[in-house]
C-alpha cells in the first residue's frame, strides 16, 4: 500500500458530498433548477452526477445533439461551486434507437426479444447499440471534457444482465473456442458425457437455460463469464471513446456491491477508481448490526477491487421506494452510515438524488430535496449537517487510507459454482452470509479488513481467511501455500477447496491443489443438517453448536483442536490446525456462531500479533470499528448500531502498542468513558 495521498479526483481533490442530479425532468422549469442551486449550496454539496438518464434529451433524434441546456446547467453549478461527475447515457436508451434497430433489445433465454420499456437492458453485443453509445460518448467527451467543473466519467449505469440473441450466441461460441480451442478440451473440462451430453463441435453450443441445457455446471460457469466479458467489453469501448477526448479526467462506473451479476474484479481492471451503490435495509427489526457488518463488508470488498479508495456513488437520504417495507432513516442513521462508508474508505457521501422526481417508479424515494422543495425539513437538516462536518474534515482524512493485516478472500466465481452445485445442502448455503460471520469479529474489534478476490495477492497479510471457498482457481492454491510457507496464518472453512475451475471435483491424485498437507488433514465426507438439527464441540473449556454442514475429517499432520460431540462421528476433529512451512493452517470443518469464531480468532490473532486499533478496550456489540491512516495519525471510525445507548471504557493506555493518546477527531483529547447515542459515530484519532 502507498504512504502517497490517494487523490481520485485531481481537479476538485476532496471529500465530495452531492449525488445524482436530473435536471432534464425540470428544463421547462428554470425557476426550478435556479433554486436546486440554492438548495444545494445550503446543504454543501459539491459534486453531482449529471446525464445518466438524459438521452432523449441531449439526443432526442438522430445525431440532432441538444447540448446547450446541459453546457449551461454545468456553468451554473460550477459558478457555485459544484462540480460534476458526467455520465455516459447509455444505461437508458430513448425510444428512437430501438425503433430504428430492435438489435439493441435483449433476448430472453426462452428466444423473446423485448418491446421497448425499462432500463439497464440492451444487447452488450449489438454493433449498432455500440455506435450509437460511442457517438453520444464522442459528442459529450468533445464538449465537456476542458471544463474546469467535470472531474470524473460516471460510464452507464449500473451494468447488469444477460441477453441471449444470436449475435451473443456468436460471441459466446468464440469465446468459448479461443480458451478451449478444441471441442474435445471443452468437453473434458465441461464433464459432458454424463448424461451423454458431449458436444460434436461449438457451433452446438448455446447458452445455458432452464428450458434446455441446464445441468452442465461448466457450461453455466462459462456464461456467467462471458456475460462479465461481453459486458467489460462493452464498457471498455466506452471508456476508450471518452479517454481519446478526455484522458486526464478519470472513470468509473458504479456497481452494485455483493450483486451476483458480474464479476467485478474484472470490471474494475480499466476503470481509475471504483464507485459503488450502497442501499442497506436499515431498520427492519432486529438487523441493524448484521446490516452494518454486511455493509462495511461490501465496502471493504469495493475498496479493495483496486486497493485503493472509492467513491461512495449512491445511497439515500432517507429510504428507497422499492423494498416490499420502505423505512425511512432513523435520525443518526444517515450520518453513522455515510461516515462508516468513509472510514472504510470512500471518498465521499452521494445519494440517489438531489431532488425527487414529481412521476416515474421512483418518485416516493427520498432526495435531498423533498416534493416539499424546502430546507426545513428533518431529512434535508441531516443531510446539510452532514455537508458542513464533512467540509471540516475533509483535510484530515481525504487521502488517507485504509491498512489491513487481515485478509477475507470474496470470491464471486467460487459463489456462482456453490450456487449452482448439487448437494450436499441445497439451501440456506448463504455465502454472503457466512463471509460476514467471519468478518463481524474484525469489524467488533476495531481491526481492519482486506475482502479480496481470490486472485488478489497476500502477500501483505498477517492472516488470511477463506470461508466456503468452494472453488479453488485463479492460482489462489499456489499463493496461500505460499503464504503459509513463508509464515502467514491461513483458516479455512466446511466446503472449501472441492472444485477447480470448471467445477470439476479434484480426486485423490489432486492433493496438491486440495491443499491437502497445507492443512494436514484429509476430508472424506460431508454431512448436512437440517435447520432444526446441530452438533457440538468444546474450545478450549467452552460449548458451542454447529449446524449446516459437518465435514468428517480425519487428521494427516494436523492437530484436532475440537471435536464432534455427537452422531456417528462423534469424536472426528471440528477445528484443525498444521503447521506448514514457517506458517500455520486451521480448519474448521463444520459452522457455528460467533462465540466459536470469537474464541477462535482470539487466539489467532494473540498468536500472530494482530491487534485492534483501540487495543484491548471491550467493545459492546452492536458498534462497528474501521480506521484509515496516514504517516502521522490513524483515524477511528466507530459507529453504533444498535438503538440503545452504548458506553465504551477506553483508557489512553490500551490503545495498540507504540501508539499513545486519543483524541476526538477536533482535537480534545477523548475521556475515557465514550458514550454512544444509538446510531452514533464517533471520529477517534489515535497518534
Ligand atoms: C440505483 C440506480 C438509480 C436509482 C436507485 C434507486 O440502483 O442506479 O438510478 O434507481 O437505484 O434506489
């Protein structure tokens, strides 16, 4: 990790605080856009991101480019200091380009196009779709791209989807034939003659669908892939249109967190900085702090997609309007949640949207600026307060950055396999979820977390963790052996290691990519249990359940830390550990709660000298902890999710070993005992 400040935007190198801004819906409105301004100014906003919506209105027929209203609209925002993240349009197309080439309309796997309707869905691979989203990049980048105000390129919009038209069976079968080049490879890899489903050449191949081929795991695995490829592809033409014109000004596109859709780490390879869409359900009863783990989870997966810190793209300021049960924010909740974006590494606090549409499916969800057009309401007070804070800090932490000794391997490949594999538990295998089980220890104990891809390096690691790591590809075998030889601490979990990269399962011979010695043991078999079943086992002195599955593991070098205390099996090994190399490999072959996994990183991080940023200070549960850092200082994040009052001791002397005082985030040094309101941030500096 660079000690350098972590400038995303050059031309307007701060905290940006703003979010999508439609004024195309208000252009017969000038009074309307005039007071926008105003409003924003009030509620220090800084940055919008303008046009993802606009087409019919910058091109409302055929290469007739409406420009002027848009030029005009950046010259005012800027002359108030507002500047602009500028999007390519081609997330909705007007209705004159289907009509003109229906190519652009997707295929469904059932072999129907699309009537015109919707968003976020064309054909990733019509050529005409792609000339005409070149030509409204070319014309936008040629106007837009020397004025001082537009500081980044928003491509599209949430890219998403699939679409099954000749012209992407084409490409698929290409794709398939230049990483397979022979049918017969393709059909090793893809297992086919099971079922006697071996193909006789590509030109057979068609994509996976619930009314056909189905069952090949291979084959709905290269898919998904090459939907990510079509997609990236696609996305790759845009960007290279607006850099021919604009190469100083950076791009990204914002995604959609822990989404299955794509596979991000691939998108992410072109784009300067990653943006995301962060739309927690907060408030349904009982799930806050699983919601805030799971979201400062996705942050952390986001900020490491290219190590480096993002830009939160969009959130709300209130609620969404499309949850079966639309909560609004409860107050604290909307600054607790932007600034725990910020700690773990955004870049900024941007909603979707500035001003709430009047019509359309979304004009119940909150904007900064309400149907009451008004500054004195509830929701635009948070977000105006929460504008001035972040103008006040933003010195201190833009460009900081986050720094880990813990690694969690997301990997979204391995996931689309669990998914689609069969047995040995075909539901309830919730991986998200069992990725954030893990990670809930870290984020309570104030130490940080890398969420990486599977193809991500570890070298920079203390500990690395691979929950239900199904898939074994991208080399990730290779680097944690290495890892563990040269002295990292490794824990992996039930179900982990089964397959390779085309789902094949490794066999006896493949003891080396199964990491068998790496973690001396050998799995033989496993069980699953139904919700209403569990097993037990003792940790040093303390019960604990387990449930979903139960590997049955027999133990080569490795040692048994716990065992099964029920059922046949009673006895096997629960949690293993090995020492391999200078390093040490745990396994934990079944799942349990978070006293176990408690109990057990304890004693991993004491062993491998892990410590939280507030050093041994008990934390309550329900607060979340993250930090960013620069040479002279770390900042805390530490955040309650609960709704009742917390208090956290902390003495000045508990804080991780060479660091000293504690001092809120504006200078007084903090009192030992920290009162937390619920929803309640709180900036710490540690020096
Ligand atoms: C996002 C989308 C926005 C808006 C928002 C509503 O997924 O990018 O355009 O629809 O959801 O929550």
């Amino acid at each position: 990790m660079s000690l350098q400040k972590e400038i995303l935007t050059p031309k307007y190198p701060h905290l940006l605080h703003g979010g999508d801004y439609n004024p195309e819906q208000w252009l017969d409105k000038p009074e309307i856009l005039k007071r926008d301004i105003e409003l924003m100014k009030k509620a220090k906003i800084n940055c919008v991101s303008l046009g993802i919506f606009a087409w019919s209105k910058l091109e409302p027929s055929k290469d007739d480019f409406h420009l002027d209203w848009m030029e005009e609209i950046i010259n005012n925002l800027y002359s108030a200091g507002i500047y602009v993240d500028l999007a390519t349009p081609s997330g909705a197309r007007p209705r004159w380009i289907a009509k003109e080439n229906c190519e652009v309309l997707r295929v469904d796997e059932r072999g129907k196009r699309a009537h015109f309707g919707g968003r976020h869905n064309h054909c990733m691979s019509s050529p005409y779709y792609r000339d005409r989203v070149a030509k409204i990049d070319m014309v936008l980048a040629k106007r837009f791209s020397d004025h001082p105000g537009v500081i980044m390129w928003h491509i599209s919009n949430e890219f998403e989807g699939e679409c099954h038209c000749d012209l992407c069976q084409q490409a698929f079968r290409r794709y398939l034939r230049d990483k397979y080049t022979t049918i017969g490879n393709l059909n090793r890899a893809w297992w086919t003659t099971f079922w006697s489903h071996d193909y006789s050449g590509f030109e057979e191949i068609e994509s996976p669908k619930d009314s056909g081929e189905n069952t090949v795991n291979g084959l709905t695995l290269d898919w998904k892939r090459f939907v990510t490829n079509q997609t990236v592809d696609f996305m790759n033409n845009e960007i290279n249109t607006v850099k021919k014109y604009a190469p100083n000004i950076p791009v990204t596109t914002n995604m959609m967190g822990l989404s299955d859709v794509l596979c991000y780490p691939r998108l992410a390879q072109k784009l300067d900085f990653v943006s995301w869409d962060s739309y927690p359900n907060w408030h349904e009863p009982g799930q806050n702090t699983y919601e805030g783990a799971l979201t400062s989870f996705t942050h952390d997966y986001m900020r490491c997609l290219k190590n480096r810190p993002f830009i939160l793209m969009e959130s709300t300021t209130s609620t969404v309007n499309w949850r079966p049960v639309c909560k609004i924010k409860k107050p604290g909740m909307h600054r607790l949640s932007m600034l725990d974006a910020i700690g773990h590494g955004s870049q900024s606090a941007m909603y979707f949207q500035i001003r709430q549409s009047l019509g359309g499916p979304e004009k119940f969800h909150s904007a900064v600026i309400s149907h009451l057009d008004s500054d004195d309401t509830r929701v635009f007070k948070e977000v105006a307060s929460l504008g001035e804070e972040l103008e006040s800090v933003s010195d201190i932490i833009y460009g900081t950055y986050n720094y880990s000794e813990v690694a969690i391997i997301y990997d979204k490949e391995s996931k689309w396999a669990l998914d689609g594999s069969s047995g040995p538990r075909n539901e309830s295998l919730d991986y998200d979820r069992t990725c954030v089980s893990f990670y809930e220890y870290f984020w309570q104990h104030g130490i940080n977390v890398d969420v990486i891809d599977s193809s991500a390096s570890l070298d920079e690691y203390k500990l690395v963790i691979a929950p239900m790591l199904y898939m074994y590809h991208n080399g990730i075998e290779e680097r944690i052996r290495k890892f563990v030889q040269r002295g990292g601490y490794v824990v992996s979990t039930a179900f982990s290691g089964y397959v390779n990269e085309t789902d094949l399962c490794f066999s006896g011979n493949d003891a080396d990519r199964k990491l068998s010695d790496v973690f001396g043991i050998c799995i033989e078999e496993i069980d699953a249990l139904y919700d209403e079943e569990s097993n037990l086992t003792t940790f040093e002195g303390k019960e604990y359940p387990l449930h979903t599955l139960c590997e049955i593991v027999k133990c080569v070098d490795a040692k048994a830390l716990s065992v099964y205390e029920k059922d046949f099996y009673k006895g096997f090994p629960v949690i293993t550990v090995n020492k391999y190399g200078d390093g040490t490999a745990y396994h934990i072959a079944s799942y349990s709660d978070q006293g176990l996994y408690d109990a057990l990183f304890n004693r991993i991080c004491d062993e491998a000298g892990i410590y939280g940023v507030l050093g041994n200070t008990r934390i309550p549960p329900g607060i979340g902890i993250v930090s960013r850092r620069d040479k002279n200082r770390i900042i805390v994040f530490a955040g309650n999710y609960t709704d009742e009052r917390q208090i956290m001791h902390l003495c000045r002397n508990s804080v991780s070993p060479g660091r000293k005082a504690i001092y809120y985030i504006n200078g007084d040094i903090a009192e030992c005992d920290m009162y937390f309101d619920p929803f309640e941030m709180k900036m710490i500096m540690v020096k």
